[in-house]
C-alpha cells in the first residue's frame, strides 16, 4: 500500500501544477452558478419575486368611494398592480401589451344589482402574455363560480322567493333613474308612496337574498389546511433556491472531466514509456493503479470542496443538517467517479479513442443522470436508464442533503449504491490492469 501512496503523491503534485486543469475545474462552475445568480437572484445578489400582475379595471358607474375601495383591496393582496380606466383606453392597453388583462364590468352595475339582472363580467386579455392573463382568467373564473354555486343552492332552498324576484323588481321603475338628487326627490314624494312600498319591499328581499348567499359562501362546509411539520428536534427548514440544485449539479459535471483527465495520464504514461519502467520496478503492479485511482478521487475531494464551501459564502448554499451527511456524499461520489472513468480508461487501447469516449458519456450520463436537469423532473425513461449511472445517484444525494435538509437516513438508498458501484468499480480495475499487464498490453 505504501507503493500506491508514492504514485499517488507524484499523480497529485502533477495535477497541481496544472494551472489550466485547476482553473477549468473550480473557476467555470462558480463562474456559471454566478451566471444563474445574476439571472434569478438569491445569495449575494439578493433575492428576486415574482411582479405584480398589470391589470385595467373598467367600472365607469360605480361610485367612486367603492373604487377607492376595490383599488386597495387590489393592491394590497401583492398579486396585482389595478389601474382605472375606460372600455377605450382598456381596450389600448391590452393591445399594446400594458397590460395583462382587463377586468369589465357592465354599465350601471349597482342597477343591475339592484334589479336581480345577472352581472356578466368580461375579461380582455393579452394573447402574449399567456401565464399572467390566464391567472386573472382563473381567479374571476372562480369568484364567479363560487357566486353561481350560491345561486344554485339559494334557489334550491327558496325556490318561490327567488323566481319572484324578477317580477318585484318593476317597483324600482322610474326611482333609481337619474343622479342621487333625482332618486332623493322622488323618494320624498307623498305621491310615490305605492312605489315606495313596493321598492321597499323588494330591496329587503333582494337584501335577504343576499345576506342569505354571503353567509352561505363564508362558511364553507369543507376546506383545507395545508401545514409544514417540521420534525422534532430539527430547526424550520430553510427556503430552497435555485443555487441548492444548480451548483452541485455542476461541480459533479465538472468532476467528471476532471477525473477523465486523470484516467488519461494511463494512457499518456505508457506513450511516454514511464508507465513500463514503473512496471519493471520491484513488487506487484496494483499499486500503480491504485495510486491513480487515490490521485484521482483526491483531487475529486479538494474540487466539490472549495465548490461548495465557496458557494455557501457567495450563494448560501446549504450544506445539509449535519456536519457529516454531506462530507459523505462527497467522498462517495469522487470514489464512484474515479474507479467510472478509470474502467473506462483500461476498457480502449489509445487515449484519443478515450477522449472520444469519455465526451460522450459525460454528456449523455449529465442528460440522464440529473446534470441538467433536476433528478425528480427527469422523465421516466430518463429517470429509469438514469440509474445505470453513479451521476445519478450523486445528484439525487446531493439534492436531498442540500435541496431538501435531510441526514443520512434520507440517502441511505442512493449512498448504499454508489458505495456498492465504488467498491465493484475498484475490483474491476484491479482486475483489467493487471489481466493487461500480464498479456503485455502496456508494452
């Protein structure tokens, strides 16, 4: 063991004098996480929400102490930035992409209240901008169906009371024409006693009616609460960015060219005939082996490292519950990618054939494996041939530690695995070196 040490050293002091190596290695994925971090926000650059939604209001005849209120209502909710305008200037607005949609609502409202009329909204919206135009369309789709679900069961209830309601309403004829002063001066009129009866009796009705509904809709006979639990002993979780999945995805992307890079020293060794000196040399053959393979999961080991120590000071990355979960992952998943790349190193005789090789199975195992996409938004055929490689289980450890805060009892599946491919991995490159050492296919 102590020869696999010695080679492992000289393969070590190599790689750190590859300036370039380094820079590839640790630079680009901090500088491409840095990239998503000016794009989505979060950590250093502060966090990003999503903006309030433009939308034209058109009531023309309501009273302008109820839009006062409505516009309030609006705006405090954070979901909506309301202004106020005519069918007109809402009608520019939309087309011209202001706005998202427009909210419209029919002439005289308060008359058509009034006078039991059924109320039809419209919703003008901006074909381009499909996402934020369909959720005004949702949310008046369901306030309007909540009314009408309370329509219905109003009726099912005093079915009399509302058919007659339409009939009554011809006693509001001729008082609520005009302004406020015009409705008042007939109302004081001794001769319009009859129709005041009547318009008394039938707003009290309409008033009934209503209050009848809105007690109906406020108690809701069956809901739903939705509650985070965290468990005991454990802190409130924390909120889960966009840095948790994209800078582990790509310092376990970067790892594997690196620990390819490392499986080509083979390769350059024997076309530069050190490789069979070191073979003539005293003892068995393993080491040599060996050495690179601690070389390369060392090397594996200081990159995710300064990666992910690195991103939680710059983007606060979590590094998981505990102290030791993540350190786990993180030796596990070098030794897997280290005894990978090697297998692959002694499996083809020249190292062009490697390189070619080693491209096409990063980039494909990155598509399948969760490099680009995260693991559990992964299709099912990707997810199923996904699991034939260990980048998969290293990015499904790695966003359960950091994205979702869970120990090792969380990972214990994906960790048994790549110590299992580890541990198969390394007997197999015992077994093909020293099977091409003895049929003289390093000479």
């Amino acid at each position: 063991m102590t020869r696999a040490w010695v080679f492992a050293r000289r393969d070590l002091k190599r790689m750190a004098a590859d300036r370039r190596a380094l820079v590839v290695n640790v630079a680009l994925p901090l500088a491409l996480t840095a990239v998503m971090g000016l794009s989505f926000g979060g950590g250093v650059f502060g966090k990003k929400g999503i903006s309030a939604i433009p939308v034209a209001i058109v009531a023309e005849d309501v009273p302008e102490s109820m839009r006062t209120r409505l516009l309030e209502g609006l705006e405090k909710s954070g979901f909506f930035a309301p202004v106020w305008a005519d069918s007109l200037a809402a009608d520019t607005l939309v087309r011209n992409g202001k706005v998202a949609a427009a909210l419209v609502l029919p002439d005289d409202p308060l008359t058509a209240f009034f006078r039991a009329d059924s109320l039809v909204v419209e919703v003008w919206k901006d074909p381009s901008s499909d996402i934020k135009a369909g959720i005004v369309e949702e949310i008046v789709g369901r306030g309007v169906l909540r009314v009408q679900a309370g329509e219905a069961a109003f009726r099912a209830l005093w079915p009399d009371d509302y058919m007659t309601i339409g009939a009554d309403s011809l006693g509001l004829d001729g008082l609520l024409e005009g302004d406020v002063t015009d409705i008042w001066t007939r109302l004081r009129d001794p001769g319009q006693t009859a129709a005041r009866e009547r318009a008394f009796d039938f707003l009290v009705r309409q008033f009934d009616h209503q209050v009848a509904l809105q007690r109906a809709l406020q108690g809701a006979a069956a809901g739903l609460a939705v509650a985070d639990k965290v468990p005991t002993g454990q802190e409130e979780q924390r909120e889960t960015s966009l840095f948790d999945y994209f800078l582990p995805s790509f310092a376990v992307f970067f790892l594997m060219f690196a620990v390819a890079a490392g499986a080509r020293d083979l390769h350059r060794e024997r076309a530069r005939r050190t490789l069979q000196r070191q073979l003539l040399g005293p003892g068995p053959a393993w080491p040599i082996v060996v050495g690179k393979w601690i070389a390369s999961v060392a090397q594996g080991l200081v990159m995710l490292s300064v990666l992910l120590g690195v991103g939680a000071l710059l983007f606060r990355v979590n590094l998981g519950p505990d102290p030791w979960t993540l350190p786990i992952v993180i030796v596990l998943t070098c030794t897997a990618a280290a005894g990978f790349f090697l297998a692959l190193a002694l499996l083809v005789s020249r190292e062009k054939v490697l390189d070619n090789l080693c491209t096409a199975v990063i980039l494909v195992s990155g598509m399948i494996g969760g490099n680009f996409l995260p693991v559990d938004n992964l299709p099912p055929w990707a997810a199923g041939a996904g699991r034939y490689v260990f980048n998969y289980w290293a990015n499904l450890s790695f966003s359960r530690v950091i994205g979702g805060n869970e120990g090792l009892s969380g990972i214990a599946t994906p960790l048994l695995v790549l110590a299992g491919a580890s541990l198969v991995l390394l007997v197999v490159i015992l077994v093909l070196f020293n099977a091409r050492v003895k049929r003289g296919g390093w000479a």
